[in-house]
C-alpha cells in the first residue's frame, strides 16, 4: 500500500488563498490530486487541510479528507514532518508502507518524477527521497551587500577559483518527499540523509509570490500549447 498526503492549509499570507486559486484554469490543489492520481502509485490520496472550502475542493478532486488538522498544525510555524506524522496517526497508516507528502502547488511536476523517486526509496539505504533543482550559479561565488550596497564575496576562498572548478550544488525543490512511516513518525527530517532525485529547471517553481505564479504559469502553458489549456 502507498499513501500520498498533501499538506493544503487555508492560510497563506504572500499569496492569499493559494491552494484554491486558479492555475490555468483549475484550483492548485486540483492539479497536485490530479498528478497523484495520474501517477497510479497511490492507494489513497488524502488532504490534509483545517479548511472547509479547501476540504469540499479536494473531495470533488477525487482525493479524501477523513480529518480536519488541528489548528496547532495550521499556523505558520508548523514544519511539514509534524503534519504528515499527524496524519498517518490520524489514519492508523501501518509502518512499512510508503508515505509521499506531495505538496498542494505542484503543477508542473510529472507522475514519473513521483515514480522515479519511489523506485530510489524502495531501493534501500535511506528514510526519504525527494526532488532538488541545480542552482543556476555556483553558490561558492555568492556576495553579500552591506547597507550602503557594497559588496563582499561570502565565501572569499573561492574569489579567485574558476568556476567550472566548483562543484554543483543543489536546493530543495519544494515539490514532495517520499519516506518510511516510521521515519516520519519519528520527526526525522526529509534533508538528514535523504537520498535526491535532480530535477530538470522547468519542472518545478517554489511558488511564493505573484512573479513566481505568472512564471509558473507561463511555462505550463509553453509545456501544453499556449493559454487556455485548462486541463
């Protein structure tokens, strides 16, 4: 058995309502259901959300809502683990089966970005896998700016190292993390050892902001042949 559970709360201060906007033409959190049901991996899909709208949203989706998240879990402090041990506890999820926390504003993911990530976890060696994108230049050249604007190299060991001499480096892509029941359960984190699966730069874009969501937007619509595409 295999269970995704997608965190989809109400709150959301940068971009309000987030989860239940519409992304070329479908809610968010639609098109995160839409994926997970696409993939076939999954015997249930499950939202976990404190939001009535949210809650009827997702059952429409095709994914369940068996429980309400507490309002202790809901504010914007809460880390992911917590919710997610929330809610296998809440389910009675059995250890041994896999668990994928697949977040709500995903849309330009792939079910075999799901599968491909699975198939690492089931290999062994690890508690978690998830996505992670290339940053664009090397972070060892990265320069930090006083308050007069000045700048200053961070790591000023580096200053003078040719930069096909650095090695990549990568960050979280924010999309989803596949992990062990027992792993989640006991609060371990997706980054302490995890194992990564590299993403390409078009299929994932942390959606914070107004900018984030036209740039997302655009390469949805460039990926399914212009505006439109509601589906």
């Amino acid at each position: 058995m295999r269970l995704a559970v997608i965190p989809a709360r109400g709150g959301s201060k940068r971009l309000p309502r987030k989860n239940l906007r519409l992304f070329a033409g479908v809610p968010m959190v639609a098109r995160a259901i839409a994926i997970a049901r696409e993939s076939a991996l999954f015997d249930r899909i499950v939202v976990s959300t404190d939001d009535e709208e949210i809650a009827q949203l997702a059952a429409a989706a095709g994914a369940q809502v068996p429980f309400y998240r507490p309002a202790a879990l809901a504010d914007d402090h809460t880390g992911t683990v917590p919710v997610i041990a929330h809610a296998l506890d809440a389910l009675g999820w059995p250890d041994g089966h896999p668990v994928c926390c697949l977040y709500p504003c995903v849309p330009l993911l792939q079910p075999d970005d799901l599968r491909q990530a699975l198939a690492l976890l089931e290999a062994g060696g690890c508690d978690h896998v998830f996505p992670v994108l290339a940053f664009s230049s090397p972070v060892q050249r990265a320069m930090r700016r006083d308050a007069e604007g000045r700048a200053a190299p961070m790591f000023p060991e580096h200053t003078a190292t040719r930069t096909q001499d650095l090695p990549p480096a990568f960050h979280d892509a924010g999309q989803f993390y596949w992990g062990w029941p027992a792993a989640w359960r006991a609060g371990t984190s997706p980054h302490a050892g995890g194992r990564s699966l590299v993403l390409p730069p078009d299929r994932a874009v942390d959606i914070d902001t107004a900018a984030d969501w036209a740039f997302a937007e655009a390469l949805f619509y460039c990926r399914h042949g212009g505006a439109g595409t509601g589906g």
